[in-house]
C-alpha cells in the first residue's frame, strides 16, 4: 500500500471506532433503561477497535 492508501485505511478503522461510540452515545442519550445491557458489548467492541486502529498506525508509521 502507499501513503495513501494506508491513510485511507487508517480513517476507515478510526471512522469505525467513531460508529461503535456513536452507538453508545445513542443508548446513553435515548435508551439508556431498556438497553443498557448492550453497553458492555459496545464497550469492548471500541476498545478492540481503538486498539486496531492504533496498532496499524503504529504498524504503519502514520
């Protein structure tokens, strides 16, 4: 890959982990009572993918 490709990559594993807390943010915001079961699902699904993402920054030297 080049540059700018693995840019590219880059915002798109960041851009997920944005989605994930999006998604907690929603639950926080609207449904909190009825679906905060999720929450630690959604919890460990960013932290993996901040994780993935960080790792193929550092992987890539970005």
């Amino acid at each position: 890959m080049d540059q700018t490709e693995l840019k590219k990559e880059h915002a798109r594993l960041k851009r997920l982990a944005v989605e994930i807390a999006g998604q907690i943010h929603d639950i926080v915001e609207d449904t909190l009572w009825s679906e905060y079961e999720q929450l630690p699902i959604l919890s460990a699904k960013v932290v993996e993918s901040v994780k993935e993402a960080n790792d193929f920054k550092k992987e890539n030297g970005l």
